[in-house]
C-alpha cells in the first residue's frame, strides 16, 4: 500500500475542493463523514463501454487509486448501453449482480425501491460542488431520498460552419429560435443546407424534436403524468419545425444517429445537433479537407423558444448502487470517491471533455477552456430537461422515447403525412398507452 | 471358466422388473417411445418451453426484471388499439407477400438459368450463393450506405451517367423505404431460393423431356407440363422456409432503418423487440411475437397439406 490513510484521503480531497471552488471558504465546513468501508470488501461495477479508450483508462486509474487506498477491490465490466438497460433490470428483480451500474437515463427510475439509498455522498457532493444542476437532481431523487448520481451527460450542441452562417448574414449563431429558422434558411440559400435527423435515431432526432416541443411549451406530459402533448403549443412546435424541415437537405427522414456525421464531415450540410465527436474526427484526422472543417466550424448550445429559457434534451449519465450489495460502506464511498474533483479533473482531462458535468465546481476544468469551440458542450446540464419533462421518470417516460412518439410525431407533421393537429392528437393517443397502464 | 459360465448364467433367474422391461421392449411402440425421448426432450426443452413461455409472458404485464401479473388478453386488447402495431402487420405482410414471390420468381428463373450448361458452372453457382452466406448484418450495413440519401452509390452512378440530377431518396419516403427494404430482402433470399431449386431440377429425368419432346411440347409446355410438377414437393417446402424467414425478418430493418421513417418500415419481429427490450415491456413484447404466430402456422400448415397431397405433388388439381 502507499501508506496513504482513508482520512488523509478525505483530508486532500476537502483540501482540493477547498482550493478550486469559488466561494471555498463557505464550503469549507462540507466534510465526507460516512462510514469506512467494510473490512474485505470487494464490489463489482458495470458501467458503460468507451467510445474514448483514454475515457475508460482514466476511469479505471481512478478506480484502481480507490482501491489502493481502501482496500476495497473493484471490478470493472463494460457493455454497451443497450446491454446495460436490460441487465441493470434484470439484477434488480433476481437481487443479484453488479454492485453499482454506470448507466444512462430513467434506468434507475424502473426499479427505486431495490437501489441503495445514497443520499448522504449526493448532498455531500451537492454541498461540496456548488449544487447539483436541478435536472441532475431530477435524475438522482426519489421520493425525496437520492436513488442515483449524476455523472454528466454526452451532450450534444449545434455543430455549424462558421463561413457558411456568415454567407447567410449572421456574425453569430442565433439565440432564439426565430433567428435560428432565418439562419437555417440562409444556410440553404447558401448552398449548404441544415441536416437534423428524423428517422429512428435515438440520439440525434430525439435530442432536437424534444428540445423543439419544448421550446414552444409543448410537454409529453404535465407535472401530474397527465397526457398533454395534444395542445396549442405542440402543435406551434410542430409549424415551426415544418418551416425548419424545408430547409433541411434532402434524406433526413431516414437518418439515424451517424447520418448527420457523415453528412458533416462531407461537407454536405453546414448545421446539424451532435456531441462533440463530429469535431473531434475532423480535428485528428490527417486529411486536410477534414482538417479545415474544423478549423471552419464551431458549437453553439441551442436556441431558445417562445418558453423563454432553455429546453435542450441530453443523455445523462447515472449511476446506481443496489440495495442488495453486501458492502453498501463501500459502494458508497467508492461513488464519493469517483465524484470528488481530483479524480473527475484527471478523467474528464484524459476524456477531453466528452463528458459534461453534472455539478458547477466541475467547470474550472481547463479542458472546457483551452479550446473554446469545446467551451459549450460544458454547459448542456445547466441548460437541460429531463426525458419525462414535465412528468416523472419511470418506465412510461422511457417507452415514449424508445417507442420514438415524439420523433414520429414531429416527422408526420414535417413531411406533411398528417396536419400538425392530427400528428398531436395522434401522437397523444399513443402517449396514453404508456401513461394509462 | 469358460465352460462354467454359460451354466453360471442360466443358474442366475432374470428378475421380475427386468423381465418386464425386456418385454416392455419387445414391444415396437414402447420401444419407438423410448427411442425418441431423447429427441422429443429436446425439442420440449428448447423449442416447446421458450414457446409456451412466451405465450405466458404475452399475458402478462412483465417488465424486464419484473415477474409481472396474469393480465389475460389485456396486451392484445391494448395492441387492438395500437396503430402502430397495426401499421407493422400491413408491413409485415407486405414484406412478406412481396419480397417471397419476387424471391420464387427470380429464384426460380435463376436455377433454370443455372440447370444449363455453363461454362465455369461451379464458380457461377458459389458466386449465386454469396448473397446468403454474408453475414445478414453486413449485407445490412451494405445496403444502409447504398441507400444514403446523400452517399449513394446507385444515384451517384446514375448522376454520373447524366440519367437522374438529384440523389434517390431510397429511404426518405415511406413508400420509398418498403420498396427499399424489399428489395434487400429480395436481393439476399434469391440464393437461398434458386440453389434449392437447382438441386430439385437435377433430380428431374432428362428421360421425361425426351419423352415430352417426342410428343411434340415445346419449351413452355415441357415447364409447365414437366419441370413445374416435379419440382412442386420441394418450392412448397422451400417456399414454406421463404416465408417464414421472411415474416420473421429482424436484421436488415434494424440496421437500414430501425423500423423507420414513421414506422413505414417497421415490421412485427422489430416492434416486438422495440417493446420488449429497448422499453423493457416484455408483455406487450411477447403479445406481438404472438400474433404472428397464426401468420407462421398458417404458412406451415400450407406446406404440410400440400407435401401430404400426392395429387397435388404431381401437378394434378385435386
């Protein structure tokens, strides 16, 4: 061992936390007193396979530091997110399986009362960190008591050519979306059109639909569950983005989630919704005609509506622990341990910002900054909304999504396959089936 | 020793139970029985369960990692009023409907082609059965870039060759799309088809063309006079399998269009995995695996009367 003390641990951690928050002095009093992990403990944690290897070399650094430091062994399994949905029901229901689940979304939501309640590390954290975004929050807490961590979200942003918005009269991307649709119409005049997904494409069409209904206050549901996607507002929503869809580029309809990259770094559209990949690619590709893409493009977060604020969606990350552990001291100060500042600097450095943070404190990180084009993927938690907005998460929330309600709605409307008025109406019937049961 | 032991053998009396046994055995049923157990406890194991439990689950609310509770006919009932569920029946049969009697025509066009003397016969027919010994995913992922609507290889041929101005929206339609994903299927079950023909037209005795030519029948009449009865036991069995593997098609969807766009391509094999895995509803799920249950036993009920039926078989009408 390095001869490194759990309490010295804490100590240096405080001690960073201290030192990188704003305001560090008033938060010096937060303080991690839960108790030590139990002797022999050994904890098994699935969590997400990497899309980055640095992201996942990172992440099992800062696991083995945990371990030795405590002790504590951990395993670390990877699967895709796909397998991970499944299995993290699975282990729930048998009592069964891994420790802790690195996974995605409303997951926790399906089965709450099985998972270990970690609302001690989260307030910790909260208090620590500056406070939990409030969608973070919405994604950690049940019933008042916290079933999941937030760890971040793979954001996505507005991916766009920065000569092509200047050929279309703006100096800057628009922050509302009345200046975003006269932007997507001087981007097709220009002669690079705007490309968003509408196909069955989980991330890409997902993230810009919601964000659209959103914005003109259209909700899949109220706060009560209560179906409320057929209203005047989801179907403002739906005229706009049948304005929107004229300037689109030809094919969007058949899209699905890599569509828009290849589209991209082909040079074929000028504005798409994308995580930061698109831009990574270009930028360490040797091919000069991918270079200069990116060197010629730019993110911005999304506009806002007649809402008035913003109302962008976002896979979020969350991670959760069963009840059914035999070393819940452990798991929890493992979590506490992966969520404090050192360890998250050294990860998000190594993943190079893949991941946005959950927490404000996590912002200072250079990475957000050395290069500003990365600067607005940073903030996409601050600017989100849950899946189940403005109902609650659970297993209807997710089957709307995974049903692509929403999308299918919005690609009726767009192609001119149903009014607006009949998409919404019939949109909200399929709604129901998931809300009713 | 060796001549005590058949006195040593007689002195022992075969017990009661073995005796039984034996006799048991002597029986042609009882033993046809007990030779088939081990078989019929396979199929019951890994064929009858799975199936029976899917009829189970399709009655239940199970979630996955939830047990669930009998509902009855409730996921039916509910899917009764699912037009999207509705929507993938009509895909599904047409999907079906469509792309097995292009498969059988082609198909069958192909293996008479083939049945000709050739040069390089072999290699022609390995390279006929490329299509079906691809990987269905990769085929798939094929397909997906030939259908780009901004990368395709079929407009940018044709671009090139100044007979279209614009890409093919191959998939950005929904009538577009069912064309699209037929045609793929089309493309990957014509081996399938034409290579089991094949083998059916070279169990055909050329003495019975000879005998037809003598009596004066042309090209047409030696086909459908010959060819086609003769080859009817094995289309009904290949037709049988055609269907089935079509109806139940799951891969080339779920790669080209996820059962896009707006579920114009969504069949019911990719519904009832959308329900159950990816939005975790395991009852509904099943419910829909379920209802096309009577699509497939009518298929395979089709084929059974047609092999049990020798009139039919040799092309007379009953």
């Amino acid at each position: 061992m390095l001869g490194i003390t759990r309490r010295r641990v804490l100590q240096s951690g405080g001690a960073a936390g201290l030192l990188l928050l704003p305001g560090g002095a008033a938060r010096a009093a937060t303080a991690w007193n839960g108790p030590a992990p139990e002797a022999g403990a050994s904890i098994r944690v699935l969590r997400w396979k990497q899309f980055i290897q640095a992201e996942f070399d990172a992440f099992v650094a800062n696991t083995k530091k945990f371990s030795e430091q405590t002790g504590v062994k951990v395993r670390v399994d990877a699967e895709s997110w796909d397998d991970i949905r499944p299995k993290s029901a699975v282990a729930a229901n048998v009592g069964a399986g891994p420790d802790i689940i690195f996974g995605t979304l409303d997951d926790p939501f399906k089965f709450p009362e099985k998972l270990l309640d970690v609302t001690d590390v989260a307030e910790y954290l909260g208090d620590k960190y500056g406070g939990w975004y409030p969608v973070a929050r919405k994604y950690g807490v049940h019933d008042k008591r916290w079933i999941a961590l937030p760890h971040g979200a793979t954001g996505g942003c507005m991916n766009y050519r920065i000569s092509t918005m200047h050929a279309a009269g703006f100096d800057e991307f628009p922050k509302d979306t009345a200046g975003f649709l006269k932007l997507c119409q001087g981007l097709k005049k220009a002669g690079k059109p705007p490309g968003f997904a509408l196909g069955h494409a989980t991330g890409d069409a997902n993230g810009w639909c919601q964000w659209c209904l959103w914005a003109f206050g259209g909700k899949t549901v109220d706060d009560n569950n209560n179906v409320a996607i057929d209203s005047p507002e989801t179907v403002a929503a739906l005229e706009y983005a049948k304005q929107l869809y004229q300037t689109y580029i030809d094919g969007v309809l058949s899209w699905l989630d890599p569509s828009n990259n290849k589209a991209f770094l082909a040079d074929q559209i000028s504005l798409t919704l994308n995580g930061i990949s698109i831009y990574t690619v270009a930028k360490n590709s040797p091919d000069p005609a991918l270079k200069a893409i990116a060197g010629d493009m730019d993110h911005a977060n999304m506009p806002i509506g007649p809402v008035g604020r913003p109302t962008e969606q976002q896979n979020i990350l969350s991670t959760y622990a069963y009840a059914y552990t035999k070393y819940p001291n452990a798991v929890r100060e493992y979590l506490r341990f992966m969520w404090e500042k050192p360890q998250v600097d050294y990860w998000e450095t190594q993943s190079n910002g893949y991941i946005a943070p959950p927490l404000p404190a996590w912002n200072d990180n250079p990475v957000w900054t050395v290069d500003p084009k990365v600067t607005p993927f940073r903030d996409v938690l601050k600017l989100a909304l849950d899946d189940g907005y403005s109902g609650s998460l659970g297993y209807a929330s997710a089957a709307v999504m995974g049903d692509f309600v929403v999308v299918d709605m919005f690609a009726e409307a767009c192609t001119g396959n149903k009014s607006p008025k009949d998409a919404a109406h019939d949109a909200a019937e399929r709604v129901k089936r998931y809300y009713s049961v | 020793m060796a001549a005590n032991a058949p006195a040593y053998r007689a002195a022992r009396p075969i017990p009661a139970r073995r005796r039984l046994a034996f006799r048991l055995l002597d029986d042609r049923n009882v033993l046809g029985l007990v030779l088939i157990l081990p078989a019929a406890s396979f199929l019951l194991v890994f064929l009858a369960y799975p199936l029976g439990l899917g009829f189970w689950l399709g009655m239940t609310d199970a979630k996955i990692g939830e047990p669930g509770r009998f509902i009855g006919f409730g996921n039916f009932l509910s899917l009764a009023h699912d037009e999207v569920f509705w929507l993938s029946v009509f895909n599904t049969l047409l999907y079906t409907v469509v792309a097995s009697a292009l498969k059988f025509a082609l198909g069958l066009y192909l293996a008479l082609l083939l049945n000709r003397r050739l040069p390089l016969k072999s290699l022609v027919r390995a390279v006929v059965l490329l299509p079906f010994v691809t990987p269905t995913v990769l085929s798939a992922i094929a397909f997906w870039w030939i259908y780009d609507p901004q990368f395709s290889i079929i407009s940018w041929s044709l671009i090139k060759l100044g007979v279209i101005h614009q890409y093919i929206d191959f998939l950005g339609s929904p009538w577009n799309a069912r064309w699209s994903v037929i045609a793929a299927n089309v493309w990957r079950g014509i081996p399938f088809v034409a290579i089991t023909l094949l083998a059916g037209l070279q169990t055909i005795s050329p003495s019975l063309y000879e005998a037809a030519t003598l009596d004066g029948a042309g090209p047409w009449q030696r086909f459908r006079f010959v060819t086609l009865p003769m080859l009817s036991p094995i289309i009904a069995v290949v037709m049988t399998f055609s269907v089935l593997l079509t109806f139940t098609d799951f891969q080339l969807i779920y790669a080209i269009t996820r059962g896009g766009p707006i579920n114009a391509t969504q069949l019911m094999a990719t519904l009832s995995y959308q329900r159950a895995i990816t939005e975790g509803r395991l009852g509904e799920g099943a419910a829909i695996a379920d209802a096309m249950v009577p699509f497939l036993l009518a298929a395979i009920l089709f084929s059974y009367f047609g092999l049990q039926r020798r009139r039919w078989q040799q092309g007379s009408r009953d």
